[in-house]
C-alpha cells in the first residue's frame, strides 16, 4: 500500500500532533532517515501500529521515540524496531480543520494559517476502506 490513513490514538507525540488528528502515511521505499516521524508495527503486538520520531538507524533497526518521553512507549521500553516494520512516514495531516497542513522529511510541520511548529505522533488506529 502506497498511502495510509491513521489517526492518532495517544499523546505520546505532544503537542505536535495529537489525539484525533489524521496522518496521511506514505510508504517510504528507502532507510528511515533521523527525525522522521514513521509507522511501525509494535515489536510487543505487531498487529498494533505506532508512530514514533526516528532517534537512531542500524543496518537492520531503528530506535523510535516520541516527543513526550512521559506518554511515550517506545524504543526505550520495546528496543529497536527491524526496518522491516517501518510501514512508511508522515507527510500530512488532513483533520481536525483548523490543524490541517504538511509534514516536511524531519516532523517539522508546514500549516495554513499559522506558524509552522514541531509535528509529532503517537499511537494510531488505521482508518478501514
């Protein structure tokens, strides 16, 4: 699948992004770079899916954090993602209206009307067809 749409379930990625906004995922095609913010099976569930910041790339894995280390569950509690498991990154956010914008390669968020601010996200539950 090329694109995904999720919405984010958590706070764990505070104040960028936050519980209720929805993320438009793109595949990635390539290595995760540092600081993008991507999907990811959680190694504990795979059927439960995470976004997390990108802190740090292996040959093999990644290490996953979120911005607001006293919600986040991530690498430092599951360790390093396989590549395998990054589903793709973030690029846009479409809702809630007034938060609707792009999100830049490194989580920096591009919005209309208003001034552009650090993007982050949590957990996510993928929208059905």
């Amino acid at each position: 699948m090329l694109l995904r749409r999720v919405a984010i379930t958590g706070r764990s990625m505070e104040p960028g992004l936050r519980q209720g906004d929805w993320i438009i995922v793109a595949a990635l095609g390539r290595r995760p770079r540092v600081g993008e913010i991507v999907l990811a099976r959680d190694p504990r569930a795979r059927e439960r899916l995470v976004m997390k910041r990108v802190a740090a790339v292996s040959e093999r894995a990644c290490t996953l954090l979120g911005d607001h280390p006293e919600e986040s569950t991530d690498s430092r509690q599951f360790g390093p993602v396989a590549l395998a498991d990054v589903l793709g990154r973030a690029v846009f956010r479409y809702a809630p209206r007034g938060r609707i914008g792009r999100l830049d390669g490194v989580g920096k968020m591009v919005t209309w009307g208003s001034s552009g601010a650090r993007a982050a996200v949590s957990n996510v539950r993928e929208r059905a067809r």
